[in-house]
C-alpha cells in the first residue's frame, strides 16, 4: 500500500510530505485547495505524461517521491524481483520533471524508463476518477470493464493471437493473387532472365580474376622491356652493373677489414647485399623470360569482360552485383512458379485458422455471457441502495457474424438500464440522467476495485452528484474496499468523509504573496469540525457539531 509520498515544487505545493495508513482515507477542503493536485502528483509516479507546465512558479523542476509497503502486493514485489530492483519488501519511486517537459524516473534507486513505471504503477494502485462516467457510455469501455469483470485475459489473448495469425495469412494470399494477374508476363521475363544470367555463369571471384590478368596481359610488353632494363642494371649491364660495383665495394672493405676489424661489420653487410643482389638477378631473368604475351588470350578476356559489363548495364548493376542478381531473380522464379502450391497450402492454413479464431472468439462469448449476468446483478445490488430501487442494470452481449477479423472478438457489449418500473432495458447512453449516471458509474467503480488486486484504490470525487443517505451508502461501500486494503478518497461529501479511518484537510494558504497547498491529519476533535464545516453554514453551531460527531459515531459501529 502507500505509505508515504513527498512532493516538492509541484503546481502549488511548494513542499509537502503526507504519510497513509492501512484502511479508508479521506481528504476533505475547500474547491481549489489543491485536493486533486494530489492526485495528479501520484498519477505521475504512477507513470503518466509529464508537463512541464506543472513545475511550481519559480522552480525548475518538480521532485515526487512515494514509497509503498508490498505486504499485500505480490505482483509488483515479483515484478521488481524479476529485475533485482526489490529492497525489503519496500519500493520507493522517484520522479522529477524539468520545467521544459523532460523527466526522470528511479525504482528504489535504480533509473526506469517511463514505460516500465507504467506497468509496475498498474500493480501498486488503481485510480477511479471523476470523469469516468463520461468514458463509460462508450462501447470499448463497456467491453473492457465486462471483460476485467469476468477476468478474460487469457481468452481475450486468445483471441488476438488467432486474429493476428489470420490477418497474415489474408495478407500473404492477396500479395499472391495480386501478383497473379501479371504472373505469366512476369515468368516469362524472370526465365528469360535467369537463363542468361546463367549462360553467363560468372563466378563469385571470377570478375576480380578477370580484371587482374586482364591488367598484366595490356601490360605485358612493358612487363618484359622494363624487366630487362632492371636486369641490365642489376647485373648485365657492361659497365656499372649493382653487381659489378658491390664486388668492387666487398673487395675494398675485405682489405680494409684486414687492417682494422671495425671495418668486418660493415663487409658482412655488403656480401649479404651482392648475394641478395645476385639471387634478385636470377629471379628476374627468369620471370622475364617465362612471361608470355598471348594476343589470343589477351581478345578473350578483353571480349568475356566486355559481356559481364554489358549484362550489367542491361540489368542497372555494377558488374560485382551479377552473381547476386541471379540469385535473387532465381528465388523469384521458383517462388512465382511455386506460388500454385504455396496458395493452396495458404488456403488450408486460413480454413483451420478460421476455424481456430471462431472457437476462441465463442469461448470469450460464453464466459461474457456468463459474467454479463453477474455483474448485471451485483450492480443492480449496488444501484438499488443508491436512490434508485427499482433500478435494473444488466449488460447484453450479442455475438455479430462479419467477415473482419478484430482483436476482440465478435460481441457487440451494450449497458442497459431500466430506471423505473415497467421500463423496458434501454442502452445506458440514451435512458440515464446526469444523477443516474452518477450513480450507476459509481456502482461500476465499486463492482470493478472489488476484483482488483492492486493494494491501493484511490477515488478521486466519484461521488459527485449524489447526497443525503445515498451518500452515506456510498461511503458504506468505499469503506469496505478499504478494509481489504488502502483506499483514498477525495470528497466533499460529510456522510462519505464520516466512514473514514484517517482523514485530511487540505488547506490553501497565501504567504509572502505566494499561494502554497498544506495537508494536515486531523484529530478527533478537529475531524469533527472539519465535518461540521462540510455539513454547511457560515457558522458552526453547537448542533451542528453534534450532528457530525453522531455520524462519526455511526460510521465507526458499522460492522466490517
């Protein structure tokens, strides 16, 4: 659950740290104290979208830290187990968010992407907000709260994989029946093509091979006359040959070494230098003479390097691309004449696919028909203790045969309500007033936290709209949810706030000609105030006092 969050330099929080216990919480003020800016503030460790524009005036950045007790959260002590980020059964996250926009996030130290803080926010609190029954006269709302309801996940995974595994089926037989209605044409020119390419049979390293024989063979004379004159000057020559002087050099130092053996170094030297000399000589003059000018061959490579370029220029390649080219036109030959078989065999994939996608998309039908009956009758249950008593809630699921594949089945979800007696069910959008919906969509928030597994659920006024003693059964309600584990509610309602174990008041305070957000725990005596405030009048009485502290009372005899 949540025990703690600290909030600095957030909207008009300068800084601020509040401290939760287990059980029902309520934070109770005046409109725009900043009640919802709490929130706000947990949303964002929670993971949602950062605004820079909610960094406080004056401050460059906004720093929220919350830190959770995982007692009664198995799944997020998993989660954070599975990436060694668990730390005693405690995880603190941390973000702060620039005044440009830009945030950073940490789990108990470590940096986390916004993404990954999103999926562990979803296991450590649920968040109930003010507006969702606005969302809740849409279709796909309905159809997720019905399939959260009856705990679907596995079938509805079901149900997308076998959609998305026909989809690609469907894609891949149009790709080949679209290319059969030029398939002929193109068999024919990919064939053609193919059978040149291999007439032309170049090998992978036979174009590299080519161009060198190609280079010596045009070079060939310069080859042999340069070879010779180098010959001349290393030992043939008359006069002047390298051999020739570094005789003379090794006969000079021999005797030179003879006198003073300093000079035995540099002798080694120049008789390694004749030896070298002489077996360069030998190499050459036989190299020379092996060398070979072949006109004929010469004309045939000049005219099989002419044919690659040419086919390379025909097919808009560089002549290094041709072995590639063959290879991929083959591919497309063989999958093109191959694509009678490779259609057929798509067409018996798709009838079992088919098949596979119709028996997921019944199953999830049958289990939403049979949660559509209970949560139809577990919130009928709710909405009669809420001012409509003869109110009927239920939900119709009706299956729809149509050839598009979707991710979520075949069942068109519709709410109904019938408000009075002798009404027939009518779709939830087109029957419920604004008081109505107030408290049907609060009956839904109860039925949908009673399943949830996440330790902390927060209500951020969902209970607007109602009053009197249905306020008080809501605040019934709320504080059951809380005895499974933690629940924060923001409310203006006494009769709510008087179920609470803890309550806050949030107060707005102008200093120093700046408005900053406080929250303070209330005692008993000041709780009691504070719900006398929230009764109503300019002035508390001493009966007005009394009265709030009578409901306190009550609340607090309730059984669990």
């Amino acid at each position: 659950m949540l025990a703690e969050i600290s909030i600095r330099d957030f909207a008009i929080i300068d800084r601020l740290s509040v401290e939760f216990g287990h059980g029902m919480t309520v934070l109770s003020g005046e409109t725009g104290a900043g009640k919802s800016i709490l929130i706000d503030a947990l949303n964002l460790i929670l993971g949602e979208r950062a605004d820079g524009g909610a960094v406080r005036d004056g401050a460059e950045r906004s720093d929220i830290t919350a830190r959770f007790t995982l007692g009664d959260a198995p799944a997020a002590n998993a989660w954070l187990a599975e990436r060694e980020l668990d730390a005693d059964d405690e995880c603190v996250i941390r973000r702060v968010v620039a005044r440009e926009g830009r945030s950073r996030a940490w789990v108990n130290g470590t940096p986390m992407p916004v993404r990954e803080l999103k999926t562990l926010g979803r296991l450590l609190v649920d968040i109930h907000g003010q507006h969702a029954q606005q969302s809740l006269l849409g279709r796909d709302a309905q159809r997720d709260l019905l399939d959260a309801y009856g705990e679907h996940a596995p079938l509805q995974t079901a149900v997308a994989e076998a959609a998305r595994t026909l989809r690609d089926t469907r894609r891949s037989i149009a790709r080949i029946e679209q290319r059969d209605g030029d398939g002929d044409s193109r068999i024919d020119l990919l064939r053609y093509q193919v059978n040149e390419l291999e007439a032309l049979d170049l090998g992978v390293d036979e174009l590299d091979a080519l161009e060198a024989e190609h280079k010596r063979l045009a070079s060939a004379e310069r080859l042999i006359g340069d070879g010779q004159r180098a010959l001349a000057l290393l030992y043939e020559a008359e006069d002047g040959a390298a051999a020739e002087r570094l005789g003379a050099a090794e006969r000079l130092v021999g005797e030179l070494a003879g006198i003073d053996t300093g000079f035995e170094a540099t002798l080694e030297l120049v008789a390694s230098a004749l030896i070298q000399t002489q077996e360069a000589a030998d190499t050459l003059r036989r190299h020379v003479e092996n060398l070979d000018i072949d006109p004929e061959r010469f004309n045939e490579v000049e005219t099989r390097l002419g044919t690659i370029r040419d086919m390379a220029r025909k097919h808009h390649v560089a002549p290094s691309e041709l072995p590639a080219l063959a290879e991929r036109l083959a591919a497309e030959l063989a999958e093109l004449e191959g694509a009678g078989e490779q259609l057929a065999a798509l067409k018996q994939d798709e009838h079992r696919q088919i098949t596979a996608y119709t028996d997921a998309a019944a199953a999830l039908s049958q289990a939403r028909q049979a949660a559509a009956g209970t949560l139809g009758s577990a919130i009928t249950d709710i909405i009669q203790t809420l001012g409509m008593p003869e109110g009927e809630f239920g939900v119709r699921v009706r299956s729809q045969a149509s050839d598009r594949i979707s991710d979520t089945g075949t069942d068109h979800i519709e709410f109904l309500i019938a408000a009075n007696p002798g009404q027939s069910a009518r779709p939830l959008d087109r029957v419920a007033s604004g008081g109505e919906l107030s408290r049907i969509s609060l009956a839904i928030e109860v039925i949908a936290a009673s399943r949830t597994r996440v330790p902390t659920l927060v209500f951020d006024e969902v209970d607007t709209g109602i009053g009197g003693g249905v306020a008080e059964i809501v605040g019934r309600q709320l504080r059951r949810l809380g005895h499974a584990g933690q629940s924060l509610c923001v409310t203006h309602l006494p009769q709510v706030a008087a179920q609470a174990e803890h309550h806050m008041y949030v107060a707005k305070q102008v200093r120093d000609g700046a408005t900053r957000t406080r929250i303070a725990t209330l005692d008993a005596t000041d709780r009691v105030e504070e719900l006398a405030r929230m009764l109503g009048g300019v002035e508390l009485t001493e009966q007005t006092r009394a009265h709030a502290a009578d409901m306190i009372e009550r609340a607090a005899a309730q059984p669990a």
